[in-house]
C-alpha cells in the first residue's frame, strides 16, 4: 500500500497540475478521472498497481475509443439488435450497481451468520446418517434369487454387487455407497434404509426408478454438524442471496405492474 501511494504521488508530481485529459482520439477525449476509475477498478479486483499496468490502460482505453468511434461511424449503434444489447447491457449494469448499493447500505453482521448457523444447526439435530451398501439389478425374480443366495451364505454381498449390480461405482466397491443421510436416496430407497437396523439386509428387494435394489445398512450414527469457522462462507452467501430475492421481491411487490 505504502508503494502504491509513492507511485500515486509521483504520478502527480510528474504531470502538470492543469492536466485533465490523457489522451484526445479525433477530438474525443479520455479524462484523467476515466482513467484513474478505470485503474481504482482492476486494483480491487486483484490487479497491482505499476508504470506497466497503467501503460497498458491507457492503450486499451485508447483502442477502445477508436473502435467506438468507427462503430458509430459505421452506424452499427443504430442496427436493432446491437441497439438492443446495448439497452441490456446497461441494464444488467445497472441491476448489479442496485444490489451491490443494497448490499452495502444493508451489511449483514456476525451477529446474523451465528444465529443462522444455530437455526440450521437445531434443525440438523437428532439426524442420522448411514453406510450403507447395494446391489441393483433390472427385475425382481434376479433380485429375489441373489438375495436368497446371500441370505444362504452361497455367495458374499460383496461379490454379489461387483458380479451383478448395475450400479458401476459401487459395484465395484462390493456395493459399498459410503456415508450419507438417507434424504439423499429416492424415496422408496430412504425408506427402506430408515427401517433397517445396523448389519441388517433388506428382508425383500426394493423397487425404484432404476431397478431393484438389495440393500444393507452397514452402520448408522448421528450427524455431526460442522463448526461455525468451517461453513461460515456458505452461510454469508446463503444469507446475501436470501436478503437479495427478498428485495427483489419488494420491488415487485411495490411496483405498478400491469
């Protein structure tokens, strides 16, 4: 911060005071206020600040200004769909400057994440997650028959589902599905998941958009919640996007719409 600051003054010192354009392109001209924004822009968005950076700006800005001219020139400003570009453009712009003001004017504390995160967190209590494993086959009597095969020891659940299943991924694994809360399953499978008591494999196959399962619940436990430090991010962005579709929805609400 400190080099930036030199680099402003001499900047400042090395152009006359009375000096309010950097550049003139067929009589139009690019103001020093256009250019220092232009560079107060890419500096927030992670650019530093140097003789090459403003060099470099300078000529872009410059290109820019005569490729706009020679556009208008053209007339190309007048044809229907850039015309309509331009008005979305703007639009767009000013739609982002709106909110970003909001944003601004309406900060969210921390005050505001940690009651978020206690809410979502109470909400979570007493959750379970399973491991669980399956084999899913295209019918009911191949799913029938291998659970009985299981059932009788002739073959393990593990080489059933490599041998069998459809499911590549787990099938591969011995049908193993890893850990996960059963809301993530369709619901006939979370179902039968919820039923079933640890070690316990399903009593018959279950059916679901994608076949038939045979399903077994290795292990189940409760869901430990993540601490604050850990989701605070998604929070903050759940809780922005929340406070911005509620404006939005005002706006609306308050808006002559006929």
């Amino acid at each position: 911060m400190k080099r930036f600051a030199v680099l402003a003054l001499s900047c400042a010192l090395a152009a006359p005071l009375a000096a309010q354009n950097i550049v003139t392109v067929n009589g139009q001209s690019i103001s020093q206020k256009q250019f220092d924004d232009f560079i107060s822009l890419l500096i927030k968005q992670g650019a530093q600040d140097s003789p090459e950076l403003r060099e470099q700006v300078k000529n872009e800005m410059t290109i820019r200004l005569i490729a706009v001219q020679e556009a208008e020139k053209a007339g190309l400003d007048k044809k229907a769909e850039v015309a309509q570009e331009l008005d979305l453009a703007r639009q767009g712009i000013l739609v982002r400057a709106l909110l970003s003001d909001y944003i601004e004017k309406n900060p969210l504390s921390e005050k505001d994440y940690k009651a978020e995160y206690e809410r979502l967190k109470k909400e979570e209590a007493g959750q379970k997650e399973f491991k669980v494993s399956h084999i899913l086959v295209k019918d009911e009597a191949e799913a029938k028959k291998l659970l009985a095969d299981i059932k009788a020891k002739t073959i393990s659940f593990a080489d059933a589902a490599k041998q069998n299943s459809m499911d590549p991924g787990s099938g591969a694994q011995g049908g193993d599905l890893g850990w996960a809360p059963s809301g993530l399953y369709v619901p006939e499978f979370a179902a039968a998941v919820e039923k079933q008591k640890k070690g316990e494999l399903s009593a018959a196959p279950v059916e679901s958009q994608f076949g038939w399962h045979i399903i077994q619940v290795d292990d189940s436990r409760n869901i430990e919640f993540p601490k604050f430090e850990e989701v605070k991010p998604q929070i903050e962005e759940m809780l922005r996007q929340k406070q911005l579709t509620e404006y939005q929805e005002s706006l609306m609400k308050n808006a002559k719409v006929n």
